[in-house]
C-alpha cells in the first residue's frame, strides 16, 4: 500500500480579490485568500477521504503561515514543504461585471520557488502515491520548473506511479508555442489529461467544437482518460471508459476561482476509485458549490454533495 494517494507540488500563493464594482487602481480594501491550483486539488480530495500531499517551498512569515493553515486544515500533508527566507507569491483579481472582463495581476517574480530543482524534493517520499498531479501552469513559471516537472512525470512513470495533467494555459506566464513544446514530450507519460477546448486549440492547435478537440487529444496522444471542459457549453470525456458529454448546469457565481481544480479534483476522486466517468460528475458537483463562495480552496463535506468516500464508487 503506498503513503499517498495523490501527492503534487506547486508554488504557494495568496491571492488578493478586489471587492465587486471596484478597480485595482481605485479599491481601498482587499480579501485575502490562499491559493495554488495544485494545493487546491489536493485539499478537495483530502476533504473526501483521500491521503494527499502537497510540496512546494514557502517563506516564513504570516502569509504563509495563513496558506499553510489553509491546507493542513482541511488534512494535506506539507511535511514536503521547504522553508525559505524570501517572499510570498502574490495574485491580485479584479473579479469583473459584463462588459468589463475578469483581470489577473501577477506579483510572483523572485520567490524562492522559481528556483526550484529536481534535486529540491525528496522524490522517494513524494512519489510512494497511487497518482502524481502535476499543472502547466508550475511549468510555465521557469525554465528550471519546468525541467523539474519534467522529472517528476518521468519518475513516476518510470515507478508505476500514474500522471494526471492538467494543461491549465496561461497567457500571461508563456506562449502557446512554448506550453506545447514543454508539455507535449511528457504526455507518453500522462494516464489523464485535463484540457479545455480552447487549451486544445491553441496549445496542440486542435480545430473543432468540445467532443471533437477532446476525442483528438485522446486519438493522437493515445491516452487512457481525456476530459475537456469549454465554458458553460458541455465538459466531455473520451478513453477506455467510453465516451460521454455532460451538460453544464449554470449557477450563480460569487467568486470564480478555483472551480476548475474542483472539477479535477473530483474527477480524480473517481479515479482513484476507478471510474473516471463518474468522478466527472463528482467534479461538475464539487465545481458548482465552488462557485458559492469565496476563496480557491473549496470546502465541501462528501454528504454535503453525496459523494463517496470509499473506494469502491455507488453505482
């Protein structure tokens, strides 16, 4: 039996929202939240009974006391975690109301994270885990990240370990060009992948509306489990379960982020109980309540969604 069920790394963040109807540039009060799409994950699945860990290398000081106090809270394992003297990564948001867009501030240059190495961690502990779950988005940060992705996914691939990635784009940290040319060599490696529509689009310059980008991704990379999402317009799935498209159900939103690492994190909790295609449907669940309130991390309770905590899934 491993010591994990699911283990990740990635940079430990804060991010700073502005209040609805205000700017950045104008706004004289900030809600503070812990954030980090790999630590988000591995909270929701630690919610549901999952043994999780999370590595990353995090200053000291009350913001990271607050992020760390965040995660361990709800049952991640950070004795991975390597402190440092340095400074926290930061992310400010303006949430946005139609016809302004959402808009994302970086403050993240110089942490301490961004230095990271293969060597950094202790791959023996991290990697005794039924899944590694790793993001292009760590990928994106450096050059020196990106090569200590690479590792990871490699070494677990060469211990067994499954790979779950999740492709998660972002304009503001690279190209498309570059995502591919990083991402793409370790997808030999990937037992799920996570990819929107649009990701599909422009980093692996698929064409086509949701079920035909997600069934291209599956068909060129032969891989055991894709599952895209494009908006409100359907999530899909295709591999060796099938294929199926799930109908988004709308809902009201309070604050935005980290739905998408809901949506992971159930469908990995499916996974882990061997039926992806319903983990997807844990992930629409666990993605809509995260809509409801504020903060990346969303706190669920499993009979609060009448999700399973076993391994065996109800059918």
């Amino acid at each position: 039996m491993t010591t994990y069920d699911l283990t990740t790394f990635g940079e430990a963040q804060i991010r700073l929202t502005v209040p609805g109807g205000d700017r950045l540039s104008t706004c004289r009060e900030l809600r503070l939240t812990p954030a980090g799409s790999e630590a988000n994950v591995a909270g929701l699945l630690a919610q549901l009974g999952r043994r999780t860990a999370f590595a990353s290398v995090v200053p000291h000081g009350d913001l990271a006391q607050r992020f760390i106090e965040e995660y361990r809270g709800v049952g991640v394992d950070l004795s991975h975690c390597v402190r440092c003297e340095g400074r926290m990564a930061l992310y400010f948001m303006e949430p946005g109301d139609p016809p302004l867009p959402a808009k994302v501030t970086y403050d993240r240059l110089y942490t301490k994270f961004r230095e990271i190495t293969p060597e950094t961690f202790d791959w023996d502990a991290l990697l005794d885990t039924q899944v590694l779950f790793v993001t292009g988005i760590t990928a994106a940060l450096t050059e020196s990240t990106g090569r200590t992705v690479a590792h990871a996914v490699r070494a677990a691939a060469s211990r067994g370990v499954k790979v779950a990635l999740d492709v998660n784009y972002r304009a503001l940290l690279w190209t498309a060009e570059k995502a591919r040319s990083v991402l793409e060599p370790l997808l030999e490696c990937v037992s799920v992948l996570f990819c929107s529509r649009l990701d599909g689009i422009k980093v692996f310059a698929l064409q086509g509306d949701g079920p035909a980008v997600n069934a291209a991704l599956r068909e060129r990379y032969r891989l055991d489990h894709v599952v895209s999402t494009d908006a409100t317009a359907g999530c899909y799935y295709s591999g060796i379960e099938g294929q199926r498209i799930y109908t988004i159900e709308p809902v009201r939103v309070t604050d935005r982020p980290g739905a998408g690492d809901a949506l992971v994190g159930g469908t990995l909790h499916g996974y882990l109980g061997n039926n992806v295609m319903e983990g997807i449907n844990y992930g629409l669940r666990t993605s809509k309540f995260a809509l409801t309130h504020h903060g990346d991390l969303t706190h669920v309770t499993p009979g609060e969604l009448h999700i399973p905590t076993s391994t065996d899934i109800l059918r």
